[in-house]
C-alpha cells in the first residue's frame, strides 16, 4: 500500500484539486435529463426509447444510458448518480495521466508526475463537466485509457486490450469510432516508420477482430431496434447549411484563447524528446494525429452550444501529457546552462499564467447568465434546468394518462412530467430530424424546427414549446391554434418564491385547476 501511494500520490493531489473545482459548478444540463428518461424507461419497462412504444434513438451515449438504467435498477436515482460517476471518472482519468506518464518514464517515480494531472484539475472545462449529467467524462476516462493501453502495446508488439476500451468510448459517444480509426492510422503510421511495412501482424489482426467483434453486434443491434444507420440526434446535428464551419472556428479559437494552447503548443514544440526515445516519440505522434484531426472534426460539425468545450475535452488529457513531458524536457536542456532555478522559474511562471487564465474562464463560466455567439455558458444551463424543475413536476401531477405534448428542450419537462411528447428540436422525433424543410439553423443541436402543420397533426393535447416563465407574462402570449388557449400556471414548490408557467392546452380538455370549454 506504501509503495501504490508512493507511485500515485499525484493523483490524490489533483484530486484535491480537483473535487471542490467541479462543486464549484454544481449543475445538471437539461440534455442529460433525455438520457435519464431513457435509462428510467429501460430499467422500469425494458423499452430504451422517449415514448414508451415508439423507438426513437433520441440520445448519443449508448453505455452512459445503460448504467444508468443499471443504477436506477439499484434504487439509485440518475440526477444523483450521474454527478457522482462524473467525478469518479474524472478522478480515475486523472490516475490513468499519472500511470502513462509513469510508462514513459520506465516506471521512475518524479515530481513531474505532477503536472499533467494538477493542469487537467485546474482546467475549468475538465472540472465543469465532472457535472453536467452528460457521459463526458466517461467518454474522456475510456478514450485516455485506451490511448494509454495502445501506447503501451505498440512498444510491446503485442497485447489488444486497448481494442475492448475503444470498443466501449464507441458505444460510449459515436466520435468512439473516429477515435479508434484514429489510433489505426497511428499503428499504421509507426509500423511503416519503423519497419517500412504495411501489412498487420497476428497480434494487430487481433486488435482489430475485438473492435470488430464488441462494436459491429452493438451497431447491428441498434441499426435493428432503432430503423436508421445513424443515432436520431446524427441527422439533427448534420444538417445545418453553410456556414456551420464557422461556428466550429470560432468555438475552436475560444478555446484556444481561454486556456492559452498557441503558447502551449509552441512549448510542446521546443520540448520535443530525444531522436531515440521511442515511447515519448510515440506519444507525440499519436497526440499530433489525434488532437489535429479531432480539431477539424470539432471545426466541421460546427462545435457545441454548451460552453467549456466538452466536445474537446476527450483529448485534453493526451495532450495535457504531451505538455508535462514536454516542460520536463525544456527543464533538462535548460540546466547546464541557466542552473536549475531560472528555468523552474521560468516553467512555474508558465503554470501560474495558466491557472489565472483557467480562473478567468471558470468564472465567467459560473457567474455569466448568457451566451457567447450561440455557446450558452453553464450559468444559463444551470439557471435553465433549475427553472423548469418546478414545471416539470408540476405538469406530471395534474397530468392524464392519453395526454401528449409538445416540448421545447427535451430534457427536465419531460423527464419529471413523465408526458409523452416530442421536441421541436426533432431530437427524439424521427420525422422532424429528417425532413429538410424543417432545418432553420446551423447552431449546434437547434438546426430544426418542427413545423406547427407538423406539431399540430400529431394532436397535442398540451403545448409547451411556445411558453412564458414569470409573472409578467399576459395571458394571451399571441400565436394560438384553433381548439387552444392560453392558460397560466402557479408552479411554485413549497420553501420557494412563487413561479408562473404559460402554455397551452387544448380547450376542450381539463388540466388542473383549468377546465374544458365548449
């Protein structure tokens, strides 16, 4: 136990660091409520669908959903859960970084152990999204391991454990698959770098057969159960027009400023290792081809409308390495000639920039109730969620069992309501996500927009995508179809100022204090 410590301490210091980071966030993003709708309907009806009986594939995280319909089997709620195994991952990711910095110094123990693990706890997107509710950091715990695992077996020349890890990210987030297409061209790459050859050998044949053997069934299965190649949410997000690149550009470049990569970068550039050492040279080259093509990746499908880049951070980790194994170089070159203190200077002056910069964006992030250029910030997220809670709960217990809505977000109203709907948005609805003529933007996840013929031949018995929340909303908010009204609602929770929801029923039906009218 003495010796374990003595190698992974790192790992207790970051995660010291990093747990009150991720409180600091403290929220639940209405996206992941679809997910926990998912997982409640699996494990309490064995259906993995929106609506009971209609199968949609409305979510994008396969294994995410499915532990936690796990859970809940187990009496442990999502909301609960969901932050709890945000966390853990974030800390098994943490100790993941620390073992591959250990292979790639012969298993030595050293202080620069340190410094991949304290910069990924000190990043305000790795600590935001330990919350949040989404897979994130299950995606980013398998995607490191299997980067660490394939390191590993490539200076071995056997070994296909990494596949099975890939296999799961793959089932984890569609990118899973990118991920290990990826990490092939990788294999490739150094097999004819080292060995001028192209052709596999026994053990990386292997490698692809448990890829292979995990993911195909998983994809034949949904492929089945579901009715289209592609997740529901894959249409949705792909069909934005021209102009989507942009908005991936400039989610890319904030990132980029926020946490200072350009200098970054150029510093992994000077702290390149030794023509012989083979395991670290691996490590760049892997790092180079992933982080470059993920980036294009980020940039094509338009980036993300939740702030502190998620959809980056699965490789944050690989290059956080990149980065300490870098600064430990320029350290050793700069010694003989500057003595030990000017460089250490010089490297904690780079650290402490870092951290000031990673606290200005955590606290725009927790304290700007906005968006910037469509990202909306986690204050928003959270402010979002949390005001819908209270409606939510408040629709489900006055709601009838024939009745069917229409939603805005499909997250927290649906989820605590527990009405059968869809979303405007067309994420868990098949006909709006493929239907062109309903496609309105390129901001991520919002291309679409059901039409109202649409959403008024499904015969909703309650509309909610058209609503005010507030007590300065009138009671007639304009746009009203013929056969609804506008009614207003006082959804406020014991302990809790008063709360007002506006939306729209149909007129002949009763809901709650509102009666049916002629």
């Amino acid at each position: 136990m003495k010796r374990f410590f003595r190698r992974y301490y790192a790992v207790i210091v970051a995660a010291a660091v990093l747990v009150p980071h991720a409180r600091l966030f403290d929220f639940v993003t209405d996206d992941a409520y679809i997910s926990f709708r998912y997982a409640r309907h699996l494990a309490l009806s064995g259906e993995l669908v929106f609506n009971l009986g209609e199968r949609v594939e409305g979510y994008t995280n396969f294994l995410w959903t499915v532990i936690l319909a796990l859970g809940i089997k187990l009496g442990c709620g999502p909301v609960v859960l969901s932050r709890f195994l945000g966390v853990a991952l974030g800390i098994a990711t943490l100790a993941v970084v620390v073992r591959m910095s250990l292979r790639l110094a012969g298993e030595e123990r050293s202080r620069w152990h340190l410094v991949a693990p304290v910069l990924l706890a000190a990043t305000g997107a790795y600590a935001c999204w330990c919350c949040g509710g989404l897979e994130t950091q299950l995606f980013t715990f398998l995607v490191t391991l299997g980067f660490d695992l394939v390191l590993g077996e490539v200076t071995r020349g056997r070994g296909c454990a990494s596949a099975a890890v890939f296999a799961a990210a793959a089932m984890t987030r569609p990118e899973g698959a990118m991920i290990f297409a990826l990490v092939t061209l990788f294999r490739l790459a150094t097999n004819l770098r080292r060995e001028r050859r192209l052709l596999p050998r026994r053990h990386e044949l292997l490698w692809a057969a448990v890829f292979t053997g995990l993911f195909v069934p998983y994809f034949a299965w949904r492929w089945h159960y579901y009715g289209w190649f592609f997740p529901n949410t894959f249409y949705v997000k792909s069909s934005g027009a021209a102009g989507t690149w942009k908005l991936g550009a400039y989610y890319l470049r904030r990132f980029c400023e926020d946490y200072g990569i350009f200098f970054l970068i150029l510093l992994a550039l000077v702290g390149r290792p030794d023509r012989g050492d083979q395991r670290r040279g691996d490590l760049r080259r892997l790092a180079a081809i992933v982080c470059l093509c993920f980036a294009a990746y980020v940039v094509k499908v338009g980036g993300d409308f939740m702030g502190l880049y998620r959809f980056i951070l699965p490789v944050v980790p690989l290059g956080a390495v990149v980065l300490a194994e870098s600064s430990r170089r320029v350290y050793a070159r700069l010694l003989p000639h500057l003595g030990a203190w000017v460089p250490a200077v010089a490297l904690a002056l780079v650290g402490a920039g870092f951290a000031v910069s990673s606290a200005h964006t955590s606290h725009e992030a927790l304290t700007y109730v906005g968006a910037d250029n469509g990202i909306d910030m986690p204050a928003y997220l959270k402010h979002y969620a949390e005001e819908r809670i209270p409606v939510g709960r408040w629709l489900g217990q006055n709601k009838q069992p024939d009745d069917f809505a229409t939603f805005g977000g499909a997250g927290v109203i649906p989820y605590y309501s527990e009405i059968p709907g869809f979303d405007v948005f067309g994420l868990v609805d098949a006909t709006i996500a493929h239907d062109p003529r309903m496609t309105v933007s390129n901001r991520p996840g919002h291309q679409k927009w059901g039409s109202d013929e649409y959403m008024m031949s499904r015969k909703p018995t309650l509309i909610t995508h058209r609503y005010c929340i507030g007590p300065s909303c009138p009671v007639d908010n304009g746009w009203a179809p013929p056969g609804y009204e506008w009614v207003r609602a006082t959804t406020s929770e014991p302990g809790r100022a008063a709360a007002y929801y506006s939306f729209l029923k149909r007129r002949n039906r009763a809901f709650g204090p509102f009666p049916a009218l002629p």
